[in-house]
C-alpha cells in the first residue's frame, strides 16, 4: 500500500474542528477524519521541532536517536523508515519541512541521505528551494517572499553562485513590512498563490501526478505552518468568526503559579509578557487562519489522490510534530510547559481497512514508523520504540501496553538550566510533570481537564503521584531498546 504523511508544524490538536474548535475552519481535514480513524490522544515524546520531527523518521526516543533539542542534527546511527521503504522497493518523495539538520547549517540541507529519492525543501527561515522557486517562476514577488527570510549568516553565501542573499534580506524586509497585528502577527507580505503553504501543496500534487505508476511510494508532504510568525494570507482572516475564537486558558491557583514562575527565565518567554487577553486572541485567529489555509492544501491532496485513482491503495497519516499553548498561561509555543496545547496533537488516519472511528488509546509519535512500515507491509528489520496502531485501526485490537506516553523536554528555548528541563507522564487520567530541580506539576484531568490546579503539593493526591512516579520510571525503562549493532563485525567476540 502506498503511504502519504502530511505533517505540521507546530499544530496542537485542539486547533481543528474535529477535535472540538467551533472557530476552526478545516473542513477538509475534518471529512479526513470522518472518513477513517481519529486518535483522541496522540502525544507528542518530545514537542519541539527537531527532536519530535527524529521521533517520527527514526521511531526512537533522543536517548537513542540523539536529538536532545533544536541544533543536535540527525546522524546516520538510526534507520528511518523511509530508508527502510526505499529498500523495499517503494519512490519516496517529500517536500516541505524536513528540519532534521539545523537552520543555522544551510538553506540547502540535503535530506536525500534520509531516505528520500526526491526531495524539496523549505524550512522555517524560508530560504532554499521555496524562495528560489519564487525568483525563477514568480520574479515580481520575489522581493517581496524575500522579505519573510528569515536573517541567517550563511545566507552571506548563498547557493551555486556564493551570493550575497543577507544584504537583499535586509533590503526586503525594510520595504515590506508587515503591519502588525499582535508580536509575531500579521497578514501574509506574499500573495496567496506564492506563499509557501500553497506551494507545499503544489509541490505534493506534482509529485502525485508525476510519480512512477509501476512502484508503490511514499509521499512526505510537511508544512511549515501554522509555526509562528502567524502570517496566513489576508483572506483567510474572514474564514475565523473572531467572536469564536476560543479564550487562553488562567488560573489562580497559587501552587501553579508559583511553579510556572521558573519559565520567566526563559528570554523568548519575556516578549509576551505585556500581551493581554485581545493580544492573544488575535494572534490565535492568524494561528487558525493558517490552519485553514493548511486545510484548503490537504483538500487539494486529497482531490488529487481521488483523480489518479489511489484511494483504494494508499494510506493517508495526518499528524504534527508538536502542539502551540498560544497564550494558556501566559505561555507562548513550545517547551517544558508540558500542557495539552503543547503535548497532544492530531492523529487521522485513514485508507482500505482502516475503521471509521475515534479511538480513545494513547498513541504517539513513536508509532508512526512501524504503522506507515505495518501499513505499507514491509517488514520492519530494525527495533523501534513504538508499535503499530494497525489493530487499532482495524477495530477491535487493543496494544500490549500502558495507556500512557512519556513526554520530555532537554531544554526550553536554549535555555539548559535544570529548572526548565521536563519529564511528563501522560495518562487518560492525570498528567504529572517533573522538573529537573525536582519541583513539579499534577493535574487530575477528569476533574480538571484544562489542567488549572497543581496537587502536586496535596496531600490527598500523594497516591496519584506515587502512581504517575512509578509509571514515569517504567517508561524510562521501556525507553532502552538497543539499536542494530551496525558495524559490529561477526568474529568480534571480546
């Protein structure tokens, strides 16, 4: 069977109409998960973009893959599973997103040695293949797609040529600047058809049209969006009814408060300090926005998959690396603010013997690898972390262990220091915290869903905790699944 992976970024379950936003404007990705099996709770192992994005490729957790948090680089030590499919036969193509070498290397990463036969890239500092397109084909908004680079050093040295792109960046981004709405909140500077959002999804679309008919593949579509800055297109704005757009979520228990105070630590967290409640809302309308216009690409994908007659061959996995708290308290993206915004993201999907259903099992990112191996049947040769959710998929199967996913951060926006590194236990009932310094967090999720009160300190939760403690340590356990001995030769006996 034939295998799409449409991957976002930064894109929290709780953002889309089919887990319960009234303000959401995703149609299609809501007829997806109509028509094939929803995860009420996908958890995200390690939500920030590089570590999370190594999760998905590798199937192993960064004790094993090695990339701790944003700058570590995915090295040759993990097989992925497009590696594995491309031994089996399959062209795997991708497009978009791959951000599993460092921003700060290249705008011309090369992601082939992954697993990919053909590749296109853009990353979030939107330089590489998108913007080189946008000169070649789209010359009279090339400034203005110049304008949204962001202003690495390496673009001092930039492509074949060794040009100078820093100074045209710079030029760019004074002629067009975005009217701000909120911090990081504006309309897109590009037209519609030029941004890069639409262009992942033409990209995905050639590829469909254009791949081999005689070979089964895989398609990696991956979008950048809806990652901060919040840039949708201007008419996409009118789809998210403001009056809809749901509240940041506060508390005023004191034992949380005082427990979140270590994350003013955190530099990138002082920029939102000044925002207030219509701040916030704003920028989760331009969030929603983007979300929308992700929404009207994943159609287009599917429309196509329908007009080359590849529904009844191909399975479809919708998913996102990480989640975005955007304001629930007081906190913005990612970290070790390890809140449902930030943890739980999407999971549909969807194919020939997949059940229409929502399955209330905890699934998680570990799990993509051999499901898209399960699904596509290859056989998997390598040991991975995760399991195939196929007998969840089929109905009626159940997985052979703990309704549970274990959530770490190493780090909170460079940030090292031990108060803001995070080990989280997730279950259907509690979510427990613990920090590096020791302090922590508990929340009873029947009683309080929007995880507003720490017991952490509450005596008649100390049995919770206790339980959670435990349940953390198990899964550290399960973690240490040996890699292949790869090199090892076979008289090597001492």
């Amino acid at each position: 069977m034939n295998v799409i992976l449409i991957l976002c970024d930064q894109l929290s379950a709780r953002w889309l109409g089919c887990y319960g936003n009234d303000a959401a404007a995703t149609p299609n990705i809501d007829a997806l998960a109509a028509g094939g099996t929803r995860f009420e709770r996908c958890i995200s192992n390690l939500p920030v973009c590089m570590p999370a994005r190594s999760t998905i490729i590798t199937g192993r957790s960064a004790q094993n893959h090695g990339v701790f948090y944003n700058g570590w680089e995915l090295g040759p030590g993990a097989p992925t599973f497009p590696q594995l499919l491309q031994a089996g036969g399959f062209q795997t193509l991708g497009v978009g997103k791959f951000h599993l070498e460092c921003h700060g290397r290249s705008a011309h990463n090369d992601v082939l040695k992954y697993g990919f036969d053909s590749a296109q890239t853009t990353e979030d500092i939107r330089a590489g293949d998108w913007l080189d397109w946008v000169e070649k084909e789209r010359p009279e908004d090339h400034e203005r797609a110049l304008a949204t680079v962001w202003p690495m050093p390496h673009l001092s040295d930039y492509g074949p040529d060794h040009r100078n792109l820093l100074e045209q960046v710079h030029a760019a981004r004074k002629k067009h600047p975005p009217e701000a709405k909120a911090d990081m909140t504006y309309a897109s500077v590009v037209p519609e058809e030029t941004c890069q959002t639409r262009w992942i999804g033409d990209r995905a679309i050639d590829y469909l049209k254009g791949r081999d008919t005689q070979r089964p593949f895989l398609l990696k579509a991956s979008f950048v969006d809806p990652h901060d800055p919040y840039d949708p297109p201007a008419s996409y704005l009118d789809r998210i009814d403001p009056g809809r757009v749901p509240e940041p979520v506060t508390s005023d228990d004191a034992s949380l408060g005082a427990v979140l105070e270590r994350f003013s630590r955190v530099p990138f967290i002082h920029r939102f300090e000044g925002l207030g409640r219509d701040d916030w809302l704003t920028m989760r309308r331009h969030y929603l926005a983007s979300v929308a216009f992700i929404d009207d690409q994943v159609g287009r994908i599917m429309q196509t998959v329908r007009e080359e007659g590849l529904a009844e061959d191909t399975a479809i996995i919708f998913t996102a690396d990480h989640g975005d708290v955007l304001g629930d308290h007081g906190l913005a993206a990612k970290g070790a603010w390890h809140f449902d915004a930030c943890y739980r993201v999407p999971l549909i999907i969807a194919g020939p013997g997949v059940e229409r259903q929502v399955v209330d099992r905890t699934a998680t990112l570990l799990d993509i690898f051999p499901t898209a191996m399960d699904l596509s049947e290859v056989d998997c040769s390598v040991p991975v972390e995760g399991m195939s959710l196929r007998p969840l998929l089929e109905g009626g199967g159940d997985l052979p262990r703990p309704d549970a996913a274990l959530v770490e951060s190493h780090a909170s926006y460079a940030v090292h220091e031990l108060s803001v590194k995070a080990t989280s236990v997730v279950t259907p009932q509690a979510n427990m915290t613990l920090f590096g310094d020791g302090a922590g967090m508990l929340f009873d999720l029947q009683s309080d869903p929007v995880e507003s009160v720490n017991l952490w300190d509450d005596a008649a939760a100390q049995g919770l905790k206790t339980e959670m403690k435990d349940l953390m340590c198990d899964l550290l356990i399960a973690q240490n699944v040996p890699l292949p001995h790869r090199g090892k030769h076979p008289t090597a006996q001492h």
